[in-house]
C-alpha cells in the first residue's frame, strides 16, 4: 500500500531544487558575461586615448615640492637715525638706478645736533689751546731759569778762582772760598732741578699735544658723522636694482637702524624652498635639482640647507646653473623637483594614468596600428614626465598611456580611427 507524502516535506523539496536551478543559472550567466567582457572585442576612438612610443632616454627619482624666486643679492638700507618720514617719491616693484632719491627723512634733529657739536668743537678747541699757551710759557720760564742758572754758576766758578789766589797771596780767608763753594753746590742742584722740570714739560707738552690731536679728531669725527646723516637723511639707491620692500609711513617715528628700504638685483636669482622633514637623510649639498617655470626647466644644485626645522619642514635653497632669464620675477612660485636617483640609459615612456598603481600591472601595448592587447609590466622610477619600464616592453613598442581606465577587464581594444 502506498504511503501518502507530506505536502510540506514536498515544497520544500520543490524550493531547494528551484534554489538550485536559481544558482547555477547565475553562475552561467557570470561565466558567459565574464568570457563576453574578455574575449569579445571591444573598441574605442583614437582621439579618446594618448599613446606614447617606449624609448631608451634619462630618468629621474625626484622629490617635488613648492617653492619661490628669491633675487640672490639683497641690500637693506636702514634709517641713520632716529627720524620722521617726511617724504616718499617711489612705490614697491619701481626700478632704480644708482644715486635716485627713494626718500626724505626730517633734518631738523640732525641740523640741531651738528650746530651743537660744532660749538662744542669751538669749546673744545678754545681750551687745548690755551692749555698749550700755558704750557709753551711754563717752558719759556723753565728756559730762562735755567739760563739764568747756569750764568750765576759760570759767575761762581770766577769768583772761586779768584777768593783761591787771594788766600794763596794772603789776601783773603778760607771762609770766603768755602762761602762761595757752597753757593756754588745750591746753584748746581737748582740747574740740575730746573733741567729736569724742563725735560718732564716737555713730555707732558707732547703728551698733552697728542692728547688734543686725539680730543679735536673724536670731535670732527662726530661732526663729519652728523654731516653724513644729513646727506643719508635723503635715501638714494646705492645700486641698480628693484624696490622690494618700502616703508611708506609718512609723519611715522623710526628709530635709528630701523629698515627704510629693501633693494633687490633681479640680475640674479635663487630659489628657496622648504619640504618634510622626513626627507632630511635624503638632501645634500650640490644635490642636483632643478625648477620648472612656464613648463620650462632650469637645472641647479641644494647650495645651503638649514638644520633648523620649523612646523615639521626642513628649508634649503638652490642654486640655478643660470641665475637669471627674462621670465624671473621676486617671490614667483616655482616647482622644485630634488633628484634623488637618476638612470642615464633607461627604458622609458611618457607618465600617463595607466601607470597609477602597484609596480606590476597592465597595461595596453599596441600590437599594430588598429589593435592594443594587455600586458604585464614591471616599473622602476616614475616622476610627472616619464616612468621606467624594468620589463614587459621593449623599446620602439607603443603604450597607451591614458584613456582606457573603464576599460579594466578587457585583454584586447580596436582602436578606430
């Protein structure tokens, strides 16, 4: 007898099997979508992609940052004195040449302090010179004296001679020869005294001489540096160059040292930059570099590199194997590009968005002039210009660079003219 079958244990055997179905059939139609997507052709215009020829030529490892022209010689002329702006005759980015007037400073201090120092020379000078009037008549005195001196003692030594024949002859005592040999001894004493205060004013004399040659130069010396001012006090170019910097405060206090005027030679230039501080084992002196500037390149070397590091940024500054072309403005942004490895005879081929990715990938190779089929290539150094191919293409062989990114699955493309 027949056992009659449970109508659930019989749907749900139903729902696996349609599960079942349901399931391969997606399988199938993956597959079938996955082999059309592969291996039927596909094709796309020329104009939609770029295609560049492999080659063998230089490349470069470089680490890109920012950075800004800077005119390489720079002078800073600062206020002489303490001062008000009276006047400005020229603005910031103006060029000049040697001895324009950029600006006035008010004399009227500076014409206070040279009649002052003036009169105090005159003072001055008025008093060394009657100091050497007092010392030129002590000198006269100190001579006389000493003349007179010596004429009493020639004066004695006659008188000695003569009182001595007398008391020979018997006509005069011992006590006038001893008197008058005494008299002489004081005589001797006071011309040797005299002689010796002639000779210490004499070298105070020159002493006082070189004292007052000192005194009189320290205070021309001032005035000549007033008079200076005077003439600084109108700020004139010191040089050809370009106003970088002015300070245009008329009617503001400056003090003294305080920077009027920044001038720049623009007929050279360096470039400052600054990148990570992470980089910092990898810069060096001369380290090749070089700036990009209207898409055109100028070649250079890192000449100075500062070990302070600021905000996480090390700093440094390169200099350009030509310091100056016509297209150099101050402060203009440039791209700085550091080398830090360089192959002279690599495969390369121009930088594209088919390159963005691991260092093994694929990309398209044209197989003839209306066919690209996809390959597996091995790069080294890439930069913005070129990327080297370490293997999977040959020079002279064609690459699409850019233009195929939806078309990731595909192994082979037509292109259509």
């Amino acid at each position: 007898m027949d056992r009659v079958i449970d109508q659930s244990i019989v749907k749900k055997k139903k729902r696996r099997t349609i599960y079942k179905v349901s399931l391969i059939s997606l399988f199938l139609l993956m597959a079938l979508w996955i082999l059309t997507v592969s291996f039927f052709e596909k094709s796309i215009h020329r104009e939609e992609i770029t295609i560049n020829t492999a080659e063998i030529g230089e490349i470069e490892d470089a680490i890109s940052t920012v950075g800004k022209l800077e005119p390489e010689y720079e002078e800073v002329i600062i206020s002489p004195v303490s001062s008000i702006i009276e006047k400005v005759y020229l603005s910031e980015g103006v060029q000049v040449d040697i001895g324009d007037t950029i600006m006035s400073l008010n004399k009227d201090i500076l014409r206070n302090k040279l009649l002052e120092q003036r009169n105090l020379f005159e003072v001055e000078k008025s008093k060394l010179a009657k100091i050497q009037l007092d010392l030129r008549k002590n000198q006269h005195d100190l001579v006389i004296s000493d003349k007179v001196k010596a004429l009493e003692i020639s004066k004695l030594q006659d008188d000695r001679k003569t009182a001595e024949k007398l008391l020979e002859i018997g006509g005069g005592t011992g006590n006038d020869v001893e008197k008058i040999r005494k008299q002489l001894e004081i005589l001797n004493l006071e011309k040797k005294k005299s002689e010796f205060d002639l000779k210490s004013l004499r070298s105070s004399m020159a002493i006082n001489k070189n004292e007052t040659n000192v005194s009189l130069t320290i205070q021309e010396q001032a005035i000549k540096t007033i008079e200076e001012n005077l003439e600084k006090a109108d700020v004139r170019a010191p040089r050809k160059g370009v106003i970088t910097y002015l300070n245009t405060e008329i009617g503001g206090n400056i003090s003294e040292g305080e920077i009027l005027v920044k001038l720049a030679d623009l007929g050279s230039y360096v470039v400052t930059g600054s990148i990570s501080d992470s980089y910092s084992d990898m810069l060096y002196l001369d380290m090749p570099a070089y700036i990009e500037v209207n898409d055109q390149k100028f070649p250079g070397k890192i000449s100075s590199i500062n070990p302070e590091i600021k905000d996480n940024q090390i700093s440094f500054r390169v200099r350009l194997d030509n310091s100056f072309d016509k297209i150099f403005k101050p402060k203009m942004k440039v791209e700085i590009h550091l080398i830090a490895k360089e192959e002279k005879k690599a495969i390369r081929v121009a930088n594209g968005t088919s390159f963005i990715g691991p260092k093994e990938l694929e990309v398209f190779v044209l197989q003839d002039d209306n066919y690209a089929v996809k390959r597996s290539v091995k790069i080294g150094m890439a930069n913005k210009d070129y990327v080297q191919i370490i293997s999977g293409v040959k020079p002279g062989e064609s690459v699409i660079t850019a233009g195929l990114e939806k078309f990731e699955n595909i192994k082979k493309i037509k292109i259509i003219d």
